[in-house]
C-alpha cells in the first residue's frame, strides 16, 4: 500500500515540471510573435510616412502649325529609334555620382519613366513642333521612312564635384534608309550647374540640360538638310 502511494507522488511531481515548461515555451512564442508583429508594424508605418516622388522632363507641346506643310519644309519622313543606354538609365530611380567612379540612386526620389524614353520623346515633338519636316514619327516595323536617327545615352546623372551639377551625355546619328550609310551625327555633353543639392533642383538642372541638348540636335540636323539637297 506505501508502495503505491509513493510510486503515485513519484508520478504526480514528475508531470508537475512537464507542464510548466510547456507554459513557458507557450509564453515564449507568443512574446516572439508579438515581436515581430510589432516590428511589421513599425516598418509598415515607416514605409507611409516616406511616399516616393516622381519627376518628368518638359515635353514640347505638338505645335498645330507642324501640322500644315511650309515653303521650306524638308520633303522627308523622319523615324525615330530607341534611345540605348545602360540599365541604370532604363530605370526610374534618380542617379548620382559619388565621385569618378561610383554611382548611386535615390530611393525615394524617381522618374515618372525611364529617362532614356522621355529624352526620346522630347526629341520627337521638338522635331516635330518646328516644322521643318513632312513627317516625324517613331520607328516601327511597319513604319516607311527617309532616315532613321537613333541615338545613345551615357550620362544623364547628378555630379558633386566643387558645386553640385547635373551631366548629360548622349550621341545620336542618322541614316539614309534608301542606301544605308551613316550620314550624320551629333555628340553633345555639358554639365549644367544646379541651384541646389536638393533633388527638385538636380531635376530641374537635368531639364535644362536635356532642352538645350535636343534644341542642339535639331539645330545640327536642320545645318545637315540645308546642306544636303533631298531629292
């Protein structure tokens, strides 16, 4: 009879420790998982307060007077191609230059598109608002054309050298599509000087910049067609 009420006590303080182990490992995993829920939260409310911004370049408007043929309209249809880079530029984010040879991106400042697209697109209306040729258009498989212009951008970043500044570098030429040579090309890089270190101010200094770059190209265009009698 003391023998089994021993054995009885035995058993009862041996599943006593069992299960208070079993409420403190419970207890852990609860306080882990409300750790980490905790710390989603915070994260989540840190990604609200800090909303991306996007930034775009100044598109000419189409002018209604492109539209009607002049005097000394160039009697070509011009297409236009892709505008090749590196995939830093194919992207949205905003890049700088920390020194001669690293590079850099904002995370939360970006581009409303890849900087290579929308230096194409200001190509083409600037092309087309002057009003120098019949057509101007990108180019398509199934497009029929003149001459096709296709181009190259290597810099298109914020530089922080003595003063912070905004580089644009691109090379673009053009080929007669009758015989298949290369005609015409064009190499442009400035470096033109920002207000300010902030990111409105870098974006507005590569505006400027991309403005004075195509105006130049269509001005180098216009000398090659006042030269080269199209037959």
């Amino acid at each position: 009879m003391s023998r089994t009420q021993s054995d009885m006590e035995l058993e009862y303080l041996n599943r006593v420790p069992a299960r208070n182990e079993q409420s403190s490992d419970g207890s852990a995993r609860a306080g882990l998982i409300a750790a980490v829920a905790l710390m989603v939260a915070l994260l989540s409310g840190c990604g609200s307060t800090r909303p991306a911004k996007y930034y775009q370049l100044t598109v000419p408007a189409d002018a209604a007077a492109a539209a009607v043929e002049k005097p000394d309209t160039v009697p070509v249809t011009l297409l236009l191609g892709a505008v090749m880079t590196s995939h830093l530029y194919r992207e949205d984010r905003i890049v700088y230059g920390n020194g001669p040879e690293q590079l850099g991106t904002y995370e939360y400042q970006r581009w409303a598109e890849p900087p290579a697209e929308m230096i194409q697109e200001v190509l083409l209306r600037e092309l087309r608002s002057s009003g120098r040729y019949r057509a101007v258009h990108y180019r398509r498989s199934n497009m029929q054309g003149d001459f096709a212009i296709r181009g190259r951008l290597y810099d298109f970043k914020e530089v922080d050298g003595g003063t912070t500044s905004a580089r644009v570098t691109l090379e673009l030429e053009m080929r007669d599509l009758k015989t298949g040579a290369t005609v015409w090309s064009h190499y442009y890089t400035h470096d033109e000087p920002a207000s300010g270190k902030e990111v409105p101010s870098i974006v507005a200094a590569l505006d400027k910049n991309v403005q004075r770059a195509v105006k130049e190209v269509v001005g180098s265009l216009d000398q090659y067609f006042a030269s080269h009698a199209v037959k």
